[in-house]
C-alpha cells in the first residue's frame, strides 16, 4: 500500500518530478508485484508505466470515473499476473454513480478492486484498495461498512485482501470495524513487524501514532512478513507516506 502523494508543484524539492524515480526504485527495490497507490494522478501512473516496464494497472479517476482526479489505482506485475477483471465503486449512499460524495466527506472516495490470476499458482484472487477521506468521520466509518458489505458480492469465495490509506489510527471505530471482519497484516505476520509504526511523514521527521496505512487479509491467508519501508535520499522522501510492504501466501 503506497499513498505516493498527488503532483503538487508547491512541494518545491519534494514535487512530483523530483521524487518520481524514487517511488519507482521502492517499488523495485523491495521487489514487490501489487500496489495500491493512493492519490495517483493519471500522469503519475503513466510515469510509474514508464518507469516500472513489468508493470501496468487498472483504475479510474474519483472525480469523473474516467481519468479526472485522484485515483486508487493497483498496480501489478504483468510477468506474473492476468488481470481478468477489474471495477470501481464510490464510498456512499450511491456506491455506482461517479464523483459521488458519501456521508459527510470532504471529497469523492472510491474502492478499486481487480480479480488477477497467478501465472505460477494458477490460483485466482481479488486485489481491493481505497483511501478514506481525511475529514470526514461518519464517511470513514460507513466506508469501513460498505467495503465489509461489497466484498462479498465481488469476491464470492475467492481469496481476497485488502491495501488502503484508511487516515484512521488504530484506536478509531472506522478500524475497528474492518478489524472485526479482516486481519491486519500487521499482527498476523509469522515474522513479526519490520521497521517503525508510523506511515505519514509529511516529508518531515516521523512523529509517533502516525499509522493511518494498511494491508488486511482475508483469515486464511498466510503472512509471512510485514513492513514499513522508510527508505530515504539524502534526508528525502519518496513520497508523504511510507509504503506498507507485506508478503503474503494464499
């Protein structure tokens, strides 16, 4: 999971031209085959297209369901996954209707989910990846809620996990409502916890209790390792969030 933070000219140094390869080299580097990204613009995803060969991804812009505005976008290795189908839905009252704003959000907000197959397993299962508003409390708890609700119509008996930038902690009712029915990867890894807590930096120093990003898993699904990735260039981030890495076994 990997807010990699809109194309916002006024971050100066910490823009998006200037950090663009560095979110490109985490992915690589650390080797991993899906993404959930938050915040990507459709220029984004073509550069991480440009950058990343092995990869492509599936996705649509919150704003129009189209290419306008941010998307929750998963990306995946073309090497080793077919993407069979892939979908949207909106966080609100009319999941279907594009740009649709839900309960008392401060913007449109949306849930990306794509059925892949694994060219090596031969094993089929569903990617789900969202980012929750950052005001809005009741919207982020009935986003938890739909999201329980939908998984099922779209998932069916498949395996299924979850990648998100919830913008909650742990001790919020919005979590706690997806923990009731997920795992997080976080305490289910039989390795245990790799690096700090925290995922948001702000391009600053991490400040403690700053988790707000996640992997869940279906129960059933082994972890084998899970992460926080703080990788920086000369003091610099790749992105306002640290990428969630875990490594799972279905």
């Amino acid at each position: 999971s990997f807010n990699i933070r809109y194309n916002e000219p006024r971050d100066g140094v910490n823009a998006w031209p200037n950090r663009k390869q560095k979110a490109a080299d985490v992915i690589r580097f650390h080797k991993a085959d899906l993404i959930g990204v938050q915040e990507a613009q459709i220029g984004q995803l073509r550069d991480l297209e440009k950058l990343l060969p092995d990869f492509a991804w599936c996705g649509v812009g919150r704003t129009d369901g189209k290419e306008d505005g941010e998307f929750s976008a998963i990306l995946f290795r073309k090497s080793r996954f077919r993407l069979l189908e892939t979908g949207t839905f909106w966080l609100s009252e009319s999941p279907d209707k594009p740009g649709s704003m839900g309960w008392d959000a401060a913007y449109p907000r949306i849930v990306t989910w794509a059925r892949f197959r694994d060219n090596r397993s031969k094993r089929t299962f569903v990617h789900f990846n969202t980012h929750f508003d950052h005001r809005g409390e009741k919207a982020r708890i009935e986003s938890a809620k739909l999201i329980l609700e939908k998984i099922p119509a779209i998932a069916g008996r498949l395996p299924y996990f979850l990648t998100g930038d919830l913008n909650v902690t742990e001790d919020t009712e919005a979590y706690k409502t997806l923990a009731a029915t997920l795992k997080d990867a976080r305490y289910t890894s039989t390795n245990g916890h790799f690096g700090g807590e925290s995922t948001f930096s702000a391009f600053k120093e991490l400040s403690p209790g700053m988790k707000i990003d996640y992997i869940f898993v279906q129960d059933g699904i082994m972890v084998r390792e899970h992460g926080v990735l703080s990788d920086r260039w000369d003091g610099l981030w790749a992105s306002d969030h640290l990428p969630v890495l875990a490594e799972i076994e279905i």
